[in-house]
C-alpha cells in the first residue's frame, strides 16, 4: 500500500516537473494547471456546506429549552406571532466554483407532534465585491417554501430553501461575494398551519468546490 502511494506522489512529482509551462490532465476530470494549481472539474468537483450563524434582529425568534425546561436552547418561531425572523450574512469561500448555483436549506425541528404545513421565506441579496467598480446591492428577493406535516416533535428535519430544492442562481457571481439575508416564518399565513413552534438548528448552503483556494487574494 505505501509502495502505491510513494508511486503515486511520484507520478505526480514527474507530471509537475514535466509540464511547467502548461496544464496537465491527470484525467478528464482533475488538472494541474501550470501554476501548479489543482483543479477539479466535471464529475470531480465535491460539495461543502457553507455555514450562516443567525443573529437576532427585529421581529427575532424567541430561545427556549430545546427540551423539558431545562437544558440547550434554540431559536423558536413561535406559532401566532405573525412574522418572526433572523438576518444574517455570508461570504462565498475562495474554493467556491464561481458561477455554480447554491443551495440553501434549513435544519429544523417541530416543537409539538402535530399534523400541518410550516411556511418558511428566504430573503436575500447578492452582490460581487469590485475595487475597481463597487457594485449596489440589487433588490430584495423572496423565496417561500413549504414543510408538509404531520411533524414529530424534536425531529431533525431538512427543508430546502428554494422551490423543488432549485437552488439560487449565481450566473456572474464570484469568491468574496456576499449574501445579505432573512429567514423567516408567517405562522398567520394560510400556508402554515401547523399550530406550534418551529425550532431552528441550523442554516447552511451546499456549494461546490472546485480548487482548494484561489490564486489572488480576490479572484480565482
């Protein structure tokens, strides 16, 4: 096995000396660029999550005991208090393969066992960082999904922020861009009628990965 690897490693040494002045396919689907850059294209490109950390803003959720009265809390969206949410923001990493499109999703978790649907809106910005032209922010967009009952309570779900899990766009878009977004939820709606709170665990993104960094501090 350690004979494999240390031919391997070989190989690649000789593929790098041998092509410093172009790229080399090790396969169709990973290259090393003449820089010696790594590059993971087609099928070789991977998934990460990109993490938000939610912070309280107007109309925030309430923290309880995730269960009993005592113990870890949670951010709650309680049911009857019309709209409750959370804002933050996020950055696309330099790994990021510009351009692919993001898929946002919720972990989540019912507080009560309890049939209906739990309406969740996602609201967003997305701009390019550019020091040669500062780019505006565009306008706000919306999407809004639904979670189909019946719940169990304290169960860990996932719900895809987009409809049939489509993701956002990220035609133009490039590392060190920022997404400047709510979560939020209705609970008024005639969409949500699940009549208990909503528990939120985590909200990330799935992006792929094509390279382990960039080559400039701003740009791939």
């Amino acid at each position: 096995m350690r004979n494999g690897i240390r031919y391997a490693m070989f190989c690649m040494l000789c593929i790098s000396g041998i092509s410093k002045a172009q790229e080399v396919k090790v396969n169709t689907n990973l290259v090393v660029e003449s820089d010696g850059t790594l590059r993971m294209d087609n099928a070789a490109t991977v998934y990460d999550d990109l993490r938000a950390t939610l912070d309280k803003g107007t109309n925030e959720a309430s923290l309880s005991y995730f269960s009993g009265s005592s113990g870890p809390e949670i951010w709650y969206f309680r049911n009857n208090n019309t709209v409750e949410a959370m804002s933050f923001t996020v950055q696309l990493p330099h790994s990021w393969k510009e351009g692919t499109t993001i898929f946002p999703h919720l972990h989540w978790a019912p507080k009560s066992s309890a049939s209906g649907n739990v309406e969740w809106n996602l609201e967003y910005t997305w701009a390019n960082y550019d020091a040669t032209t500062p780019q505006v922010f565009p306008s706000i967009t919306t999407s809004t999904v639904v979670a189909t009952g019946p719940f169990t309570a304290n169960t860990h779900l996932i719900t895809p922020l987009t409809a049939s899990n489509a993701g956002l766009s990220a035609t133009g878009k490039k590392i060190s861009s920022i997404l400047i977004c709510r979560i939020w939820r209705n609970s008024v709606s005639s969409n949500d009628t699940y009549n208990a709170d909503a528990g939120v665990l985590f909200l990330d993104f799935h992006y792929q990965i094509d390279t382990f960094g960039s080559r400039a501090e701003y740009s791939k």
